[in-house]
C-alpha cells in the first residue's frame, strides 16, 4: 500500500495515491518538465547565437572603421598630393622662381607617405610576429609535458627491466647450478617470501650431506647490507654455507671470496666455487658418518661448539645484543635531553610563580599574607 495521501480540496477527505492515479500526474510533471527544458535550451542556444553574431558583427565593425579610417587617410594624401602637384603646375605657369620651393614641397610629401607605410607594414609584421612567438610558446609547452609523461615512462620501463633482468638472473643461476649437479636438490625461494633465490641440498653417499643457499644480485654497484640479510636468512633455513653471486663485488675480492662468514664470488665463478663447498660438505659428512656410534657426549659437546650451527647461534646473540646496546645508547642520550629540558621548564615555572608572587605582595602589601610553598620552592630551588 503506498503511504502517499493528498486531501481532496472540496470534502477534505484524503486520497490515497495510487500507481494509476499517480502515473498521469508524474507524466504531465515530466512532459512539462522537459517542455520548460528545451525551452530554456533554445532560448540559450538563441542567446548564444545572438552573442556570437554581434561580437562577429562588432568585429566586423571595427575592422571596417579601421579600413576606412586608413581609407580616408589615404585619400586624404592623395588629395594633397594631388593639390601639391595642381599648385606645381600653377607655380611653374607663373613664377620660374617658385620651382625649388614647389619640388621641396613635393618631396616633403613624398617623404611622409614613404614614412607612414613602413610604420603601417611593421606595425603588421609585428603583430604576425607575436601570434607566432605565442604559438610556439603553448606548442613549447605541450612538448614539455610530453616530455615529462615520456620520462615517467621510461623510469617505469627501466625499473620493471631491472626487476625482469634479477628473475632471469636467478633463474639463470638455477639451471647452472642444476645441469652442474644433476644429483643435488635445487629449491627455489617463492617470490614474495623473505628468504634467498636457491636452496642447494647437497646430495652424498649416505643421502642429505648440506646445504648451500645462494643469493643472485645483478646490479652496478656492491651493497654491505646484502651480508646481514644472507646471514638472517641463513641462520632461519639451517643451511651450512651460503654465497652470493654478484657482477659488483666488494673491494678486495676479484673472483671469490669469504667475507663476514659469506662467500662472494662473480657469477662464472659459482660452479668451481659450488664444487667446491658441496665437497667439503660431503667429507664433513662421511666422517661423521663414520665416527657415529664412537663418540662421547664430550665429542658431541666439542663438535657442536666447534660447529656451524653454534658459530650462528653466538653469531647472532652478538647481533642482537650490539643493537640492543645501541638501542640503550640511544634511549639514554633521548633521556638524558628530556630530562634536562623538563628541568628547565620546572625552574622556569617556579620563577614565574615566585615573580607572581612578589608582584602581589608589592600591589597588596603587608595584607598579602607569606605562602609557605612559594618559599619552599626557591628554597629547593637554591639546594
């Protein structure tokens, strides 16, 4: 039921408002509506035109009041050229004598027409001019913003080749190190996963020797921080060893080499270094292997302190407890400056209360009665 009621104007009685009722109002309301609409659409479409036509027309006027105002300037010299040249003729009839005077008079004439159209023509080249210069200004403009969108572009292009140009470098990395070790396992680390490229499990003997994880950069110039995140990523996978290839390498490293427990060697170096390190991984192994059943829980003490795993472990409690000393250091300085600007702040407060205070006592008098805590506070202020 629809809850629209209007009230009948004779009997004051109220009458629902139906969808059949409603529907011939709501038409009449729209026909009229867009009746008045296009009618306001013409009246402006006619006031436009209306506009338009008479500032055509006002154009069109000026130019012809400056036509003709240049006309009659014109037929204005030529009546006086033509007077000049009658009177010539009249004083060349009557007096010999009056011929010099006549032909200056002529040339003078002469003189200002040549004056005044050259100021007319450059009057016109200038105005040319300025249209021109305007128009290459804005054309200016729309190249530097074409230039500028053209920029953008290419930075956008350059940063998703380099993104494009380390996938393919791992994946390069990958197939070498697999078609190297076709025994070994190659796990590679899933894009948006914190961790390194490649995971190496080297495969011995007896099955499972180690790990090696690799870190592929392929970038123009050598980053020390690189070294801390491999360590991370190596402390969190478990793995024995772990290598970055780089074409930038740290300074004193040529080929390949150990720094900060990491080795670092150019990309054609990675296979003779691979070979290496799986090797001493798969000795490891073996004799560990070998002397399983024989040791003592001393050995196994002496071997897991003289091993890699307790290596990282101290590694990274040395870590954390650097940055926890430089954490201190710096909450201590923060402190110490707090601290000394909230004393001043305290003695600046006391002050004021204390100058407050004596103001009163000198506008009241001995009225004024002593406020043992002001006393106080320049009393502890003084100790």
């Amino acid at each position: 039921m629809s809850e629209l009621k209007i009230q009948c104007p004779k009997c004051s009685n109220e009458i629902e408002l139906t969808e059949q009722l409603a529907g011939p109002m709501l038409a009449d309301l729209r026909a009229s509506f867009d009746n008045e609409l296009a009618k306001r659409e013409e009246q402006a479409s006619e006031a436009l035109a209306i506009a338009q036509a008479q500032a055509k027309e006002a154009a069109q006027a000026e130019i012809a009041a400056e036509q003709a105002a240049l006309k009659q300037r014109l037929d204005a010299q030529d009546e006086k050229l033509r007077h000049a040249q009658a009177a010539q003729a009249v004083a060349i009839k009557r007096e010999q004598e009056l011929k010099d005077k006549e032909a200056e008079m002529d040339l003078t004439l002469q003189k200002m027409l040549a004056e005044e159209r050259p100021v007319l023509a450059e009057k016109l080249t200038r105005e040319a001019d300025e249209r021109a210069a305007l128009k290459l200004a804005e054309q200016a403009q729309v190249m530097e913003g074409m230039k500028r969108q053209i920029e953008a572009l290419k930075q956008k292009s350059e940063q998703g080749s380099m993104q494009t140009q380390g996938e393919a470098a791992e994946i390069v990395l990958e197939e070498t190190l697999a078609a190297a070790f076709p025994m070994d396992g190659f796990v590679p680390v899933a894009k948006g996963v914190s961790g390194a490229d490649v995971r190496q499990n080297v495969t011995g003997s007896n099955g499972i020797a180690g790990s090696i994880l690799w870190e592929s950069k392929r970038t123009k110039n050598w980053t020390a921080g690189w070294l801390a995140k491999l360590r991370d990523d190596q402390r969190t996978s478990g793995c024995e060893v772990a290598v970055i290839t780089s074409q930038a390498l740290p300074e004193g490293v040529e080929s390949f080499g150990m720094v900060d427990g990491i080795w670092v060697c150019a990309p054609r170096y990675a296979v003779p270094l691979a070979s290496s390190l799986r090797q001493g991984l798969i000795d490891v192994a073996g004799a560990k292997s070998r002397a399983m059943g024989q040791e003592t829980k001393m050995e196994m003490i002496y071997d897991y302190l003289t091993g890699t795993q307790f290596k990282q472990r101290v590694d990274a409690i040395v870590e954390r407890f650097e940055d926890m000393q430089d954490n201190l250091r710096k909450e201590r300085v923060f402190m110490e400056k707090q601290w000394a600007l909230r004393a001043k702040q305290i003695d600046l407060v006391i002050i004021s209360t204390v100058g407050m205070h004596g103001d009163l006592q000198g506008i009241a008098g001995r009225s004024m009665p002593e406020i043992e805590s002001v006393q106080g506070l320049m009393i502890g202020k003084d100790d």
